[in-house]
C-alpha cells in the first residue's frame, strides 16, 4: 500500500555502507539519518518552536501516554491538532507510549486486550488497547504514529521476551487494522530484548505487515552499549531497504553514530534535555559538567567551534553562575547547546556518508571523544 | 559636575505636566518614561539577552546584593564587567541591595557604620558599607549605580522614619565621596517613609548633593497606592527639574501610569516576570490567570492586539497546558508577555505624552482597567 510517509533512499556510504535517506512526510522532508528532539508533552523543555526552528530541528517527537494525560487528546483535536497546538509546522512523531507504561506508571497488567496502568499524575486508573493507542494518536494527528508495543526489561529471560515479542506482533497487527487516517503513517516496532534470534524473527514479521517504517524499541534499557551493537548488526540486513529504521530512545553521540554505521535513519532521546536542565552539556569529548567549580572563571565557550546561541555569546563562567543560582536561562543554554550539538553532529554525519568518508569520519570522533565521559543512552520516559 | 548620566529634558505634556526625556549614559540613550525589567542575578528570569532586545528594552537593573553574595563581584570584574559577563551592551542600574538586606536577611544589624547581615544563601554573616557597597558597583561596572539607603517599614514611627532617613542621607554623603569610577553615574535615594514633611526634606537635602539623578525608596512596601501617590504628588515640585527620578520596585501598569503623571521618569519591578512564573499574565483589565480552568479551550492569545511572541504564535489553551505540566516554555512565554506589556506600555505613554494627551490616554486606560484584578505593587527581592 502506499503510505502517507515514504521513505527514499539516496545512496549508502561506499566506504562505511550508512544510508543517506529523506522521509517524504505530510509536512515536508526530512534528511536522514536524523536525531529528533523529544517535546514530550507538546514542547521541547525549556525551548520554544521558533528556537527549535533555528538550531536546525526538522521533526519532533512527542508523546502518546503524556498527552493522553495531559492536556488530552481531545483538547489537541479541538486546537486543530498537535502541529497547530504546539505552533510547529515541520514533521511530528508520536511515540505510542508503550515505554512509559512500562516505566512510568505506579502499577500496570498487561493482558492480551491491552494494559491497564495508574496514571502517573494522579493515580486514576486508565485502559490503553492497541487499537485506543491508535485513535488517541490519530486525534492528535502527528506525522508518524507508532503502535502501542510491549517492552522487556534488561536481563530477561528468552520465555518472557518471546512472549512480549508474540504480544507486540498481535498488538502490531491490531493497531494496523484500526489506523485509518490517511495524513498519517504507522511504524510497527521490533522487539525480541537481547535475543538475536528473537529480534530477527521479529523485523521478519513486522516487515511482512507492511508498516511505513520501523521502530527498533526495548533496547537502551540498561543494557551495555555493546550488547545493542550487536543486535543492530544482527538485524541490519534483516530490515527492509525501502522502509526507514528508527532506533528508539537512543541519543549519546557515540551511540548515534554507531547506529547510523549499523543502517539506522531515526533516533530520539530526552538525554540531551534532561541533563542540560541539571548544568551538564554534552561535547565532543563526552560531557562537559559546566556547573563544577573549575568552569567558575573559565571564559570560555561551552565548546570551542560550537555554532549555537549558548556558545556564540556567552561562557562556561556566565553559565555555571546562572546554574548555580538555579536561573532558567541557564538550563535554557545547556539545552540550546546540546540539542544543537546532536543536530549539528547528524548534518556532519550525514555530509560523511554524501562524501563516502564515514569511516574517517568516526576515527577523527574517537580521537576527540573519551568513552569515560560519555554517557550511557538515556530512555525517554 | 558633569556625570557619566545626563538627564535631558524634552518636554512636559501640555495636557498633564508629564516629562518626556532622554537618560544619556556610556551605553546608549534612553527615552524616559521608561520600565527597567529586573535581571536580579545578571539575568532577566527565564530570558536571554537577545530576547531582552528583542522585547525592547532599553536598560537592565541588576542587584549589588544578589551580585556579591553570588557570583562575587571579583568573576564580573574579571569577566570584564557586568555588560559583558550577561552579554548585555545597553545600559544597566545596579540597585545597592539595601531594600534586599531590609526584606530578605535573616538577621541584620544596622549602625553607623554599615549594615551586618546574614547572607540568605549560607547564613554567612557580611558587612556592607556605604563605601564598601560603593566598591561592589564600580566593580560591577553598571551605567548607573544607587547609594545604599535604610529602608522603613509600613507602618513606621516619625521618628523611626526620620532616623533612618537622616542615617540614608548621611550614608548618601559617604557613598558619594567613594564613587571614583568616571564611566558610572551614582543616584540617591529619596527615603521618609510616609510623612510628606520628611520626603520634602529629603528631597531638598539629596538635591543639594547634586547626584546624577534620584531614587524614591521606602514606597510600595505594603501602604495603599494612594498613600504612595500622595507622596508623589507631594514631592514632586521639589524633586530637581534636570535629574532623572526614578520610582524603585514599582511596577503594575496603573502605578505606572499614575506615577508618569507625578513626575516619575524610571521604574522597575519584579512583579512581571515572578507571577509570569506561577502563570499569570498581565493585561489592560489587569490580570489573566492563564492556568485557570476558564482558559482551558481558549484559542485566543493571552491579549488580543499584543505583539509579543507569546501572543503571536500560542494561545491561552497551550500555555495553560505548559503551565499546567510545569514546562519551563509556559514560564517563558508569559514572561515574554509580561514585560512586553509593560515596555509597549510605557511606549504608549510616551506617545501620548508627545502629542500632549496623556489624560485622553488615562481615561481610555480606566476605561478597560479594572481595580479588583490588578495587583498591588511588588517590591523587588
């Protein structure tokens, strides 16, 4: 069938093999492979839709769960959707909200009908089926949808991941029936945890169902970046050419370009606004924590050669003040500044592979970045 | 002398008596009446410098208290001053504190000498000079720096109000013998509580010490606004022709206006940006409480007719939403609304004063005004 969000391959990287994409969407076209920051309940923390125009954001992602809860779907219909709602006119991903139930909610029993959780705010009581999943992220009327899946935790056993694997295929299958607006397109989402075999039955049966794209999801749940790594090779050449691969809750730079070197078109992740909220930007070498006292009479940029508002006019010294004296204008810097550094480092990464030099590319990162100050992958919850 | 700030006068509205001036100082001109947003910790609350132009502001006040207790005027002399420490290269008024050590210490003792007193921050105990308090300002390199004052609580004795006024008057004196600094002009302070005989007295006494321009201290600390404007209307044919007056932590539209007509050439206030926080917007009627439930499907912008970006690009239903989840965006664009307001307000009156109907201009204001929802004044902590 033909899909509202179409995915076009423009070449691999002859030396690394990464694809260079654009997916076709509703509201415009967006280069891949691509980091989207996440609005989690319809903004960017501690940023506005003009900023996020201006650091070079092409989609967002936002969130089926929190929206569901707050303000409620219907509130977002009746604004004319979530594009109008949050006065964003380029590409929007909904998550489904499957990983929040998972993490989030005080208490949740998943039954092949669907899951029953507490709300998080304020401890009602709420049903989500795959098939109320879709219309509640049909009534919001984002870009991509994606279908309510069921995620494993990290270590679990191969009985409870195929089981959850089996479920996410039904619930997949389910979602598709009931997903009827035309603007909009569904991924399904891969799980199998950290089972090879699992994972490739997986994307087998989920690209039989013909989704416009797939969400590779259960993964960046504590487990070491190795572990993902493998299983992103395992797949790759399982995963359908034509269809976008879209790497969920997946968000440090090393990781990101791990992925991208591994077939991946799309990545999310709160890491880079989380921890910039907390005085801590991410860099080159791996994190820069500004508010610790050795930044106290460092004039410098947050980091050298950076394009974003934060480094272009202010300094580590300026910033670790307004972050110790808890001024939202700090937080606002760090997070101007890592999104942007993630974006910035998606167009470098993107610029490699139109220039076949991937594989340049990441051995001039590593001789920057320091795993050590690296963070792990942070989920987005 | 001649002083690094010179007030020019333009005209008086022939309808009202109002000024219309210009403030010049080593940053920039200004046009008077003016509001000055407050950026208490070298920051305006929740906004950017580039926002602050954009906004249309002309001039900036920053605190001598919050400054040295953190980060220390030693970092914003080394960072090259507080115009470059913020990135803000317009003017800028640093208030002494002395309203900060009256309402925020926890323990102050006040001699002769100087004020001890607790900071809020560590409990360390501090001693502030007039001298000394001068020291701090000329370190921080602001255009215009204020004598430190004693303050008098509402109610307050005669006497008390005379002693703390002759201690102001005396410490005026000391602190303008240590003001050395060529590229900073030092204002005093105007204090008497509320006898209309002590403020004519200090007037006359600050007036004869012929400093750049005047504060009125000690109002809008709890009295009804007419007490206030009362002793605006008392003093103000005392208050010397050639200097600017500036009206210290007062900040609601009404007071504005009321205190245009008395005379008054600067303001400033907190009040904007803190309730802009908690999600209450400013307006011509008064107030909008934008987190309350009667917004909760109001896709008009918080104020038909405002050119702010807040109202340009959300409506009241999205900020409520923002407000409502506690997203630093909601914050945000209400502060952008708030002081927009008030700087579009005072552009508005100087209109009107140029073209000699700013009584046309009160009465149209009334017309939408109304009492019951507008705030009183909030001092400046």
């Amino acid at each position: 069938m033909s899909h509202a969000v179409r995915f076009e391959l423009i070449k691999r990287c002859a030396q690394s093999g990464a694809r260079l994409g654009v997916l076709h969407t509703p509201h415009g076209d967006i280069p891949t492979p691509i980091y989207m920051p996440v609005g989690t309940q319809a903004t960017v923390k501690a940023m506005t839709s003009r900023e996020m125009h201006e650091i070079g954001t092409h989609i967002l992602l936002s969130n089926t769960y929190h929206l569901h809860l707050r303000p409620g779907e219907k509130l977002v219909e009746k604004a004319g959707g979530l594009h109008k709602f949050m006065d964003w006119n380029k590409p929007i991903l909904t998550d489904s909200g499957g990983f929040q139930v998972f993490s989030l909610a005080d208490m949740r029993k998943i039954t092949e009908d669907g899951v029953t959780f507490r709300s998080h705010l304020d401890g009602s009581s709420l049903f989500m089926s795959p098939e109320s999943n879709v219309d509640i992220q049909q009534a919001l009327g984002a870009d991509i949808a994606m279908v309510l899946d069921v995620c494993s935790a990290y270590p679990c056993s191969e009985e409870d991941a195929r089981e959850a694997m089996h479920r996410t295929h039904r619930w997949a299958l389910r979602a598709k029936r009931a997903h009827m607006r035309p603007d909009q397109s569904l991924f399904g989402i891969v799980q199998g945890a950290f089972s090879k075999k699992l994972r490739i039955e997986s994307v087998k049966t989920l690209s039989d169902m013909d989704f416009a794209g797939l969400g590779i999801g259960g993964l960046s749940v504590g487990e070491p970046k190795d572990i993902m790594y493998d299983i992103l090779d395992a797949i790759q050449h399982h995963l359908p050419e034509d269809k976008p691969r879209y790497l969920m809750g997946v968000g440090t730079a090393d990781c990101l370009l791990e992925g991208v070197l591994r077939g991946i078109d799309m990545f999310d992740c709160v890491l880079a606004t989380r921890v910039a909220r907390n005085g801590t930007a991410l860099t080159r070498t791996g994190r820069l924590v500004v508010r610790n006292a050795q930044y106290a009479e460092d004039f410098a940029p947050i980091e050298e050669g950076c394009d974003c508002y934060a480094c272009t006019h202010h300094t580590r010294a300026y910033i670790r003040h307004l972050i110790k004296a808890n001024e939202i204008t700090g937080a606002r810097l760090v997070t101007i500044h890592n999104l942007r550094f993630l974006l910035r480092l998606m167009e470098e990464v993107r610029d490699a592979i139109l220039h076949d030099r991937l594989l340049d590319y990441r051995r001039e990162f590593y001789q920057q970045f320091d795993p050590s100050a690296a963070f792990n992958r942070g989920p987005e919850v």
